[in-house]
C-alpha cells in the first residue's frame, strides 16, 4: 500500500460535511421542537379571546336562540345579524333571507351533536359545537340563492341536513324586515 495524502484530505473534508450537516439537522430539529412547546404553552395559557356560550338543554326555551329569535334581523347600524340553530338533522330555520351587498354576522349552535355549518360560495365555512356560539362576518355581493349543507357527519340522517339561503335585493329586503322582527323564507 501507498501512502495518498491526497485520500486522508479528501476523507477529513467529507468528514467535517456531514459533521457540520448533522449538527445543522439536529439545529433545525430543536428549533421545532422548541417551536412546537411555545405554542402548546401559549395556546394552553392564552385562550382564545372571546368564547361565548349557550347551554344548549335550554336553547329553544330562553336566550338568544329560542324559536322567536332565530333567522335575519336587521340591527340600528344598518347591518344584519342571523341567528340559527342546528340539531339532527336540520338547521332551524331551514331557510335564511339576507340582503345583498350588507354587513352580515351570523351567529349559529348546535342543540345537540357537533354540526358543519357552511353556505356554498362564500366564506362562511365554520362548526356548531353544542355549548359553544359561532360568530363569523360576511357579505353577499349580488342576490342568490345558495346550498347551505351541513358538513361534518352527525349521524345516521346527515345527508339530509340541508338548508338554503336566499339572497335578495337590499331595498326589498329593508321594505320586508319594516314589518317583521326576524326574517325566513317562510315569513317572506
């Protein structure tokens, strides 16, 4: 054997690359890791900023969501709140009239199961936890009508559970809400 001082060069450099591509590695591991532990310590130690909630044994009896409270109203700033209720299998009301081209905030529960609650083609995408109100904002900006399926599966009925909403020109809509306190399709 011959002595190459050219391979012991060549093996050392090799050597330093994967030491230093090891500890790099290692590096961004920690860092994960370490990443990962803040958010678990910050999520458990600073929850959410606001959770509202119903008891959902007495929805339809009192507060918020009882029977005669539930669909479109129109409120002193000009925007419109929505409330509704979701149980096996179907969103009450079935039917919600809202105006084009207006802030909207729908506030929704479930009375019983975890629902989804989404209205097709908008950012309205979110879940109905029993206990829990989900507030999300909206606005529609031309007058449709649009599928409202629940979808997260809450039991044998769920391919049923549908709704609608009606979206409608803004001046019929206030000349509508003039004579009713909450609107549906079915107080139309």
């Amino acid at each position: 054997m011959t002595y190459d001082p050219g391979h012991i060069t060549g093996a050392m450099v090799a050597a330093r690359i994967e030491r230093r591509w090891t500890a790099i590695s290692i590096g961004i591991i920690a860092l994960l890791i370490v990443m990962a532990a803040y958010a678990g310590i910050h999520q458990a130690v600073m929850p959410q900023p606001r959770v509202e909630t119903a008891d959902p044994r007495t929805l339809h009896i009192a507060g918020e969501f009882i029977e005669s409270n539930l669909g479109s109203a129109v409120e002193p700033d000009g925007s419109v709140t929505v409330r509704a209720v979701g149980q096996q299998y179907s969103f009450t009301p079935q039917c919600i009239v809202v105006p084009a081209d207006t802030p909207i905030t729908i506030r929704a529960t479930s009375a019983d199961v975890v629902h989804g609650f989404l209205i097709e083609h908008s950012n309205v995408n979110t879940m109905l936890v029993p206990g829990y109100i989900s507030t999300i904002a909206t606005r529609f900006a031309t007058p449709s009508e649009r599928v409202m399926p629940c979808h997260e599966f809450c039991g044998a009925g769920h391919e049923g559970m549908w709704g609608r909403i009606k979206v409608i020109d803004k001046a019929t809509f206030m000349k509508l809400a003039a004579d009713r306190r909450r609107m549906t399709c079915v107080a139309q």
